[in-house]
C-alpha cells in the first residue's frame, strides 16, 4: 500500500489478484491448447535448418543412442544384466537396431515425419523389452530413465498426444518393473526410486513441451493478422527464412511469389465505411487460401496487400494464373472490387535449394509486375518469367 498527498490520504491499493477460479481456468485452457497443438515435425525441422542447428541436434540425438548401447553392451558382462540365452539374444538385437538407427541417423539427407515416428516407436519398444531382461529388476528400475530421454525427444518433434501415450506406457512399464523390485528387494527402494524416475518421466519432457507449446502460440499470434488469419510482415520473412532452406527442386518444383493489390480499395472505405471494407479483406483471404497448396505461405503483407508464396510444377502456372484470375475479384460486391496482380516465376533453376537472394529477386519483380498491373488500369495479372 502506497499514500500520497500533503496529509498522506490518499491511499493507492494493491491490484486484488485474479481469483483462483480464474487461474484454473487459464492453467487448464493452455493444457487444451498444449493437446490440441498439431506436430511440430516440419515447422522445428525447418527452424533447426534455418538456424545451421540440425547438424548438431543430429549429433545429440546420435550421442544419446551410442550412450544406450555402449550400456546395453556392458550389460552382457554384469551378473546383474542379461543372464541367460534368450535374453542375450534380444539385448543383441536392441544393440544391432540401435546401431541401424545412429547409421540412419548420420546418412540419411533429410528426416521426414514418418522416419521420426518410426525412431520414437523403436526407441520405444527397445527400453520396454530392455528394462526386463535383467537378472536384477533393480537394474532394469534404473534403465526406466531412458524413457526421458524419448520423451524429451518428442517434446521437441512432435505433439502432445504422442507425448501422452509416451508417459502412460512409461508409467506402466516403471509400476511392473518397480513391483519386481519391492517383491525381490527392497520395498522402500522400489518406491523412492520409482518417485524420482517418475518425476523424471513426466515432469522434464511435459515441461519441455508445455513451455515450447506456450511459446510457439505467442510466437505465431505475434506474426498473424488478426483481421484475417493470414500471416503478417514479420511472419512471412520468418516464414520465408525457412523457406530458404527448404528443398524444391528435387521435387521438380519451382518457388512462385505472387503479389496482390485491391484496386481502388480506399473508395469502399470512403463509400462504404471501414467496416464493410474489413469485410472485403477478408473475403479476398479466403480466396487467395484457394489459389496456393498445402504448403503455401499466406500473408497480408499491407494494408489492402497480400501475397503468396508456393512451390509448383512448370504445368502449374496456367491454373494458377487462372485461378487468380477467377478467386480474386468480387463480381457481385457493389461496387466490384477488383484485384492488380504480379507473378514472379523462374524460368529454370541453377540449384536445389531457394535462397534468400533469389527469394528477394522474387519479390522484387512480382511487386514490379503487380505495379505494372495497376499502371495498365487494374483487374489483371501479369506473369514475369526470370532465370535465377
């Protein structure tokens, strides 16, 4: 409490604090969003890629699986480990996977989602069996602690579901082999060990994913428009970093950055009122989501400015162009809004990946061709062809 004034009468009182209802609320409406949150694959492979970290993440991940096998191999001279025939055959045959999956992981060019879920339902599988296969069930209650090492894992590559039946199979595996321990051993060691893998499972992979979740919901309402949806200045250049890094050629594909203008948009506000022009922005935001891929990348890039950003085939450009043509007007808006627009598509490609450079080239003659557009009286579309 702070007073003020000649006869200090004057009180300021501390802000009341939200009730606990409120924060309840809040906790559980960001645990919804953290589940809803679709995989992250693409979006943190991308960003890894643009930041020259992939290398270094792959070398991590690399470390952990070397560190679980040099493990596993010490195992099969401990009177503790693998303590017959059978159970040395399989803690051989997590050993040669293990190694198959650090080969992959140094030789492979590029990791696809369906690679990822194919390591974590390995990785999986591999300490399920292992935590078993010791004469001591001591020995497999330690291993449990792998099981952070998946999760952390997912918590970077994937979603919230997958990390929800991580921990649920965790938990089971790390209550049975705990069982183990208290009926062989030590029944207060099963349990105070238990508590820590347990905490260890669940609360350093969950918080990694629930902060990671937090931040990426900001980072993304912080690059979108609100009126719209799409992105805005500032997330389509983070957008389009990535896709510096991004292969296209490969594919047989080529980068195209379209640029398009409302014509005369300042008569509807004058005509019609701001509201009624919010509408008609919004209406060609829909449309231009028409025009592009899966993949594409959306922006309102100004005021009534937007552009799109996608990967097609040579046999692609007329049915965009046409497309563009036919979505973005409104024929039966009065008065009819109609749209100047420029395409930028190179003619070839001399590599494999988009740079930035040739990305901001792109740009510069598609924003010429939309002006030109305009120059010539607006509701058309011209295409500019460049060799990059």
């Amino acid at each position: 409490m702070t007073s003020f004034g000649a006869d200090r009468s004057h009180e300021i009182l501390p802000a009341p604090r939200e009730r606990d209802q409120s924060a309840l609320r809040s906790a559980i409406a960001l645990l919804v969003q953290w589940f809803r949150r679709p995989d992250q694959f693409d979006s943190f492979t991308r960003y890894l890629a643009s930041k020259g970290l992939e290398v270094a993440v792959r070398l991590i991940v690399i470390a952990s699986c070397v560190s679980v096998a040099v493990a596993m191999l010490l195992l099969r001279f401990s009177e503790a480990g693998v303590h017959n025939r059978a159970t040395s055959v399989i803690n051989a045959g997590i050993i040669a996977g293990t190694v198959v999956m650090i080969v992959l992981f140094s030789l492979l060019p590029a990791l696809t989602r369906k690679w990822s879920y194919l390591f974590v339902a390995y990785a999986e599988l591999g300490v399920v069996i292992g935590v078993f296969l010791n004469r001591d069930p001591f020995i497999g209650l330690i291993q449990c602690i792998v099981f952070v090492l998946v999760g952390g894992y997912i918590a970077y590559f994937h979603n919230a579901r997958l990390q929800a039946a991580h921990m649920v199979l965790s938990g089971v595996v790390l209550v049975l082999v705990a069982r183990q321990v208290a009926v062989y051993e030590d029944p207060a060691l099963a349990i105070a060990l238990s508590l820590v893998v347990a905490t260890s499972i669940v609360v350093i992979p969950f918080a990694c994913q629930f902060v990671l979740s937090i931040l990426g919901s900001d980072a993304e309402s912080s690059d979108v428009d609100p009126l719209t949806g799409l992105l805005n200045r500032r997330g389509l250049q983070r957008s389009v970093e990535e896709w510096g890094v991004t292969e296209a050629n490969s594919r047989g594909l080529s980068c195209v950055v379209v640029i398009v203008d409302v014509d005369n948009f300042k008569t509807v506000n004058d005509s019609y009122g701001h509201e009624q022009g919010d509408i008609v922005l919004r209406e060609f935001a829909v449309r231009l989501r028409r025009c592009g891929s899966n993949h594409a990348l959306f922006s309102r890039f100004g005021g009534d400015e937007f552009v799109l950003v996608d990967m097609i085939g040579k046999r692609a450009e007329l049915e965009l162009e046409e497309n563009l043509r036919r979505h973005m007007r409104l024929p039966d808006n009065v008065p009819v809004v109609t749209t100047s627009i420029g395409i930028a598509i190179p003619s070839t490609s001399t590599s494999s990946y988009v740079s930035e450079v040739e990305l901001a080239g792109l740009f510069r003659l598609a924003d010429a061709a939309m002006y030109q557009a305009k120059a010539s009286g607006g509701d058309r579309v011209i295409v500019t062809h460049t060799q990059l």
